[in-house]
C-alpha cells in the first residue's frame, strides 16, 4: 500500500529550465544593447564555455556526486559547511566571470569588465524568476489529504534552500526535505532513498518516486526496490533506464495511485 509519495524538485516541481533560460535572455539582452550582439548566440556561447569550465575544476567529481549542473554554479553561493562546497564557494566567482567574458569573447567582445557585470547580474535576474509548474500546487493540495509527502533533492543546500525560500508556498506540503548535499551523495545512489525511507518509517512498497530524469531519480528509485514514475514533461526518449510509469502532467498521476490501490485491496 502506498503511503507517501517521494518528489523531485527542479524540472518535476519547479521548472528550474525555464527560470534559467528567462534569467540568459534577461542578462544577454544587456549585451545585445551594449554591443549589438546576438542575445541567443551568446547564451549559446556562455552555456558552452560554462560547462567546459565547470568539468576543468577540481571540484567536478564533487559536484556530480552531489548532482550540482554547471548553471546553478553561476548563480549559487554554495555557503555550505563542507570542504568541498567551500572550494565551490572560491571557485564560483572566477568561474562566472570566465564562463561570461569567454562566452563575449567567443561573439568578438574583449571587455573582462562587462563579462564580470553580466556575471554579477545573472544570479540577480535568476532569483527574479522562480517558475512552478501550474498544476504542482493543485496536484499537492490532492496529495497531502490522502499521502505523506517528502521532497527528494540534489545539489548544494544552500542553493535548494533559496530555490524553496523563493517559492515558499512549497515547502508547507512536505513531511520531510532530503538535500543530497547534506546526505553526502546524490540520486542515483540507493543510500539517498534508503535514508529517505528511513526518515518516514516506511518500506520500500510503502512509496512512490516521482521525477523527471531517468538517470538519476528513476535509476536511484529502481536500483532502492521502490516504484518510478517519470514525469516526461518534454515528450524526450527513453535512454536505457525502465521507469515503472511514465506521465506528461503531474495530474496523471492520480490514476495510478488509484490502480495501485485497487491492486491493494484485491490482494489483501
């Protein structure tokens, strides 16, 4: 029997994309009146170099434990209490002011200066805009009166925390908040869900997994024994992870929780 419903937040809760494309098109719009260049080209060129970068570091390896993308690097603060989320809290400012000034290098723009101004002026634009999904509220508002709920969340938690704290209608629906960045390793790995589990009292058939990427919420889901459904918003392919369902809108959710019910009740 179902009793609590795990949930991942950026792409399946808050749409993280969205609130980073709105926040380049913001930054590189200043760049377009400035120089006159192609505000979508550079933001081609500055997620390019950004993620060239980010993989250069020392502290990559970390970050991908962690479960950390190049782009929350260039508006994260990272002020975590952990060595490796200190050298990120170095690191940063060099990185964002590199990713910007060889993203205008790469359109023809030698100015460091204007590359650090757009680096300083993406985090701003990024906290302006915090998206949710329009049926995240409705679909938890459902939930709550029948299921526990536990949000299950990679990255720094600094960073997770600001992204809650400007979307704090959130966090009242949740039992439980699980940061891979205070557990010590992120989804895929099963220790994430086990002391997920752990945190509610639950077993493993006692949950449902909710997310939108296969490589690391359904894949951590599968490899932990507990059923996946991945929330495939964007209609992409399936690599070569199995979740357990697939949906397109949060809602659809509710009919497999009613067949799981079913299930319950025929066989007890």
């Amino acid at each position: 029997m179902i009793k609590a419903i795990f949930f991942d937040l950026d792409d399946t809760l808050l749409w993280d994309q969205k609130s980073v494309k709105e926040a380049f098109s913001a930054t590189c719009k200043i760049a377009q009146e400035r120089y006159g260049v192609d505000s979508g080209q550079l933001e081609e060129a500055v997620r390019d170099e950004a993620r060239k970068l980010y993989a250069s570091y020392e502290i990559y390896p970390f970050t991908q434990l962690i479960g950390i993308n190049p782009f929350e690097g260039l508006w994260g603060n990272f002020l975590d209490d952990h060595d490796d989320f200190r050298k990120m809290k170095d690191q940063v400012p060099t990185y964002r002011k590199e990713a910007w000034t060889l993203g205008l290098k790469r359109m023809g723009i030698d100015d460091p200066d204007f590359g650090f101004e757009l680096a300083e002026r993406f985090p701003e634009e990024r906290r302006k805009v915090p998206f949710v999904y329009e049926e995240s509220f409705s679909t938890l508002d459902r939930l709550k009166e029948e299921y526990q709920l536990l949000l299950l969340t990679n990255g720094s938690p600094d960073l997770q925390k600001t992204k809650l704290k400007i979307t704090s209608e959130l966090v009242p629906y949740f039992d439980q908040i699980v940061i891979s960045g205070d557990f010590g390793r992120g989804k895929p790995d099963p220790g994430i869900f086990e002391h997920a589990l752990s945190l509610m009292s639950l077993n493993k058939d006692e949950v449902i997994m909710v997310g939108d990427n296969l490589m690391t919420d359904i894949l951590g889901a599968n490899r932990a024994g507990i059923r996946s459904v991945w929330i495939n918003r964007h209609d992409k392919e399936r690599e070569e992870v199995e979740p357990g369902y697939e949906i397109h809108h949060l809602e659809e959710l509710f009919p497999i929780l009613e067949q799981l019910k079913e299930k319950n009740e025929t066989s007890s």
